[in-house]
C-alpha cells in the first residue's frame, strides 16, 4: 500500500517511542497461553471481514476514547495490531501516554498474518 509521507512521517515518528514484535512472535506467545489481551485497531468493515481468534476490536478512532473501560490495568501485555503494523503503532504511542506501560504494536499486522496462513475467526 502506497501511503502518504506525512502519515508515514507520523508512523515513524511513534515508532521511536514504542515496542514492536513480529507477527510471528505473537503468535508463539499465543500458542503458548501467555496472558495478553490482543487487541485489533482496524476498522469496522476490517473486523467484520476476518480477525485474529481471540482478539478484541477497538478500531484506532475510537480506542483512546474506549480503552480504560475495556482495559483498565494500565501494567495489561497489550498487543494491538491493524492491517500492516502502522495504525497500530499509532495506537501503542497514544495508549503509552495515557499511562499503559506493557504495549506492543505487532509488525506485520492482519496482512502477515493472514498471508503466514495463521488461523482467523470470520463472522
């Protein structure tokens, strides 16, 4: 996907101040029970086409309004994803500066890990 520089510039930007893993490893900590609380920042229609098992959805235009009432631990192992990992990201940097000390933006997103062939819930 062909994004615009000054989005880019943002993504890069948060990038410098939060933690990232690879889709991959999420799913190695997944698989072996850890207790996060996956979280998809995509939109809407996004969700509804397909999602990571057990993940919750709070797209990125409303989690920081959301958040504290869905997740109110503040120490929580968050693992927030969207498509490829930069709506994600954006969405780590916000939750950090509302005080969330344990967020993880997974690089890769919904489109590595669909194409990894990972498992998806579709409704």
């Amino acid at each position: 996907m062909d994004h615009p520089e000054g989005f880019l510039n943002l993504v890069k930007d948060a990038k410098k101040r939060i933690r990232e893993e690879n889709f991959r490893e999420t799913k190695k900590r997944l698989d072996a029970s850890e207790k996060i609380i996956l979280v998809d920042t995509r939109e809407d229609s996004e969700w509804a086409r397909g999602h990571v098992p057990g993940a919750i959805h709070l797209s990125k235009g409303i989690i920081e309004r959301d958040i504290e009432r869905a997740i109110p631990d503040k120490d929580a192992a968050i693992i927030l994803y969207c498509g490829g990992g930069f709506r994600s990201a954006l969405a780590a940097d916000n939750l950090q500066k509302m005080g969330y000390r344990n967020v993880i933006s997974m690089d890769g997103g919904w489109r590595g890990w669909t194409e990894a062939g990972f498992p998806v819930i579709k409704d």
